[in-house]
C-alpha cells in the first residue's frame, strides 16, 4: 500500500523508477527469447515449406508493417482510454503464445499467419509499454533508460536464438525449436502480472517537463519519421537474411541462428553505448548509426562465412541504435499527454517504410543481389541529410 500511494503522489525519484525500468526490462527479456528465438529459424522454415524468397520477403515484410501501422491505433486508444496495463497485457499475450504454435503449422500459409499474429501483438503492446518507459526514462535519462531496456531486450534477443541453435545441436529441429519457446513466452507474462500490480499508474513515473513539449506534433517530428523510416526501408530483416544464407550455402543451417544471437548481443553493447552518448551529446549521436549499418547489406549478401559474421556485427549495432536512441530523441518531441499517440505514428510510418524495403528487396533478391545490396545502402545513408536538417531545428528551438 505505501508503495502504491507513493506512486500516485507522482514523487518517485530515480530509485522507482529504476525499479520500473528493469521490471519492463525483464518481461522484454523473455518475451525477446521468444520471438527472437522463433525469427531466428523462420527464414528457413519457411523454406522447407516451400516458400520462395519473394514470400519470405514479403511475409517478413508485411509482418513487420502491421507489427508497426496498428500501433497507431494502438497508441491512440492508450492515450485516449489510459488503459496503459490492459492494452500491454493483451498485446504480449497474442504476440508470445503465436510463437509456440509455430511448431504445429503444416504448410507456409499457416506458418505466414501465425508470424503475422505474433507481430500484430506487438503492435497492440509496444506504444503503451514504449509510453510508460518514456516516462520513467525521464528521471534517469532517456538514452540510458531507453539504452539499458534495449539490452535487457537484446539479452533475451540473444539468448533465444541459442536455446534454438541448443535444439538444433541435439537434432531436435525447426518444430521442438518453436515449442521450447513456450517456457520463457510464459515467465515473460508472469513477470508482467507483477508489474502491473506493483505499478498501476505509470503515467506518474514522470516528474519533470521535457523542454520540446508543445502543443501538438511540429515539423521536427515529422522530417525525424522520415529519415528513420528511410533506415527501415534498407534495413533487410533478418529471416530473409537467413534465407539467403541457406540458399547460398555460406552459413551452415545450425550457425544460422547463432549469426543471429552474435548479432542480438552487439545490439544489446550498442544500445548502452548509444544511449549514454545520446544523453550527453544529443542529436549528432544519431549520424553515427546508418552510416555503420549501412555497410551490412554487402557483407552480408556478397560475402563468405566471416565477412557475413561482420555484417550480422552492423546489422547489430544498426538495430541498438534504432531501438534505444531513436525512440529516446522521439520521447523529447512529443508532448507527455499524446505520448503514446507519437510513438504510435512513428512506429506506423516506420513499419511502411520497413514493408515497402522489406517486400521490394524480397523481390530484388531473385532479380540481382547487386541491385538489392545498392537500395540498402542507399536508403540508409539517405537519412543523414534529414537528421541534420532535425538537428537544427531542434537546436533552434532549444535557443
């Protein structure tokens, strides 16, 4: 009880709100296990389906965009009804159990809804939970407190796909892959059980104003959608990535998801390094993110073993930065009361990005490697111009 009134005085202090951030921390941990996991194998499962790289792309593609565009409504249903905990609830619960039932589809179609499934609650969920830590972030810093959720998440990103690689070294396959993942998919949901009832009001976590708050969405916020949706739609994701690395033959099939767990672990480094950067040196820190992951698609589509080792390391610190600072910088945009609305429309204009790049170099893949490797790195060097441009304004609106 003495906790719960403290919480409603809206006089936390660093301390609460550590305690919030790493309790979302840990939910995020196991319910990356899970899904991470799964992604990490979905490429070439569906594969043995026989889908085709056009299908693998654009399922990806298509996941990725409704994990993203519901999280518009998402995100204004939360603000409007302020049913922060309900929403997040019934959004990890659709996107964690899609994943186990994986082990039972029988063909790609079946396995294609469930994939999308499992991102539609990730929509459902992710403006809500991404409004609650917004606020929390506030008393400790938002690049670190965003920073250190993202590896907390880039843990549990790591470690699925490892349990699955375990699987696989003990001939299990695709199938007892997905069904282990139940375990973390149901230690995630009691974990957030317990936040919800230790933390019913998390809209108080935050104490003090953000200096960019206005009244509504300005034109900073708008160029800044923009230039990280231009990252979006370069950035491959990853079951067609291991689409390829089946096909071509330069990953082995049980190093595959480790390539992918290497990569959710540079994620999680980066995420710190950003964020406490971020928090010291504002903006300029987001320059640094395309360019290094710009270089990934090369590695990894034109290179052997090792040189697609390091393209997974960029496409790793790529996703850090997308996942920790990026959502840090939207936070000081965005007035505290739409919150959850902002963050909702970014991640919708994002997902189309991601689908539109995800879908077009599904396709690009049957047509010319060279080609495909060429729009990645153009579209992601494409958005440093427009953080330039929102830098300034920023920096003006700050004078």
């Amino acid at each position: 009880m003495e906790k719960q009134s403290e919480i409603k005085s809206g006089d936390l202090g660093k301390a609460a709100a550590w305690k919030f951030i790493i309790f979302v921390g840990v939910v995020s941990l196991f319910s990356d296990m899970t899904y991470e996991g799964a992604r990490s194998i979905s490429g070439p499962f569906l594969g043995t389906l026989n889908a085709s790289a056009a299908v693998v792309g654009v399922v990806a593609g298509l996941g990725e965009f409704i994990g993203y565009a519901l999280r518009l409504a998402s995100g204004y249903l939360t603000d409007r009804l302020g049913k922060y905990w309900s929403i997040t609830l019934w959004g990890y619960g659709v996107n964690l159990l899609a994943v186990p039932l994986l082990a039972l589809a029988g063909n790609w179609e079946v396995a294609a809804l469930l994939l999308l499934t499992e991102r539609m609650g990730k929509a459902i969920r992710t403006p809500a939970r991404d409004a609650m830590l917004s606020h929390a972030a506030t008393e400790v810093g938002r690049g670190w407190g965003f920073g250190f959720h993202e590896a907390m998440d880039q843990i549990g990103a790591m470690t699925g796909p490892l349990i699955v690689a375990g699987v696989f070294y003990f001939q299990g396959g695709y199938r007892a892959g997905f069904a282990v993942l139940l375990g973390p998919a149901l230690l995630a949901m009691v974990v957030l059980v317990i936040a919800a009832r230790l933390y019913p009001h998390p809209q108080h976590l935050e104490v003090s104003v953000p200096k960019l708050e206005t009244t509504g969405l300005k034109r900073p916020y708008w160029l800044y959608v923009v230039a990280v949706g231009l990252i979006g739609a370069g950035y491959a994701d990853f079951p067609l990535i291991a689409f390829h690395f089946r096909q071509a033959a330069t990953v082995p099939a049980q190093w595959i998801p480790i390539f992918y767990a290497v990569a959710m672990g540079v994620d999680a480094i980066a995420a710190l390094i950003f964020g406490r950067l971020f928090d010291r040196r504002g903006m300029p820190v987001l320059l640094a993110a395309p360019i290094l992951s710009a270089l990934f698609a090369p590695l990894v589509f034109l290179g052997d073993f090792y040189w697609a080792l390091g393209g997974m390391t960029l496409w790793g610190i790529g996703m850090g930065a997308l996942e920790s600072i990026m959502k840090a910088a939207l936070a000081d945009m965005v007035p505290k009361e739409r919150r959850a609305t902002g963050f909702g429309i970014f991640h919708t204009g994002f997902g189309l990005f991601w689908f539109l790049g995800s879908a077009l170099m599904g396709f690009l893949y049957d047509f010319s490697l060279n080609t495909l490797v060429a729009f990645s790195v153009a579209m992601q060097l494409g958005a440093i111009p427009i953080f330039l441009l929102v830098s300034r304004q920023l920096a003006a609106v700050r004078r």
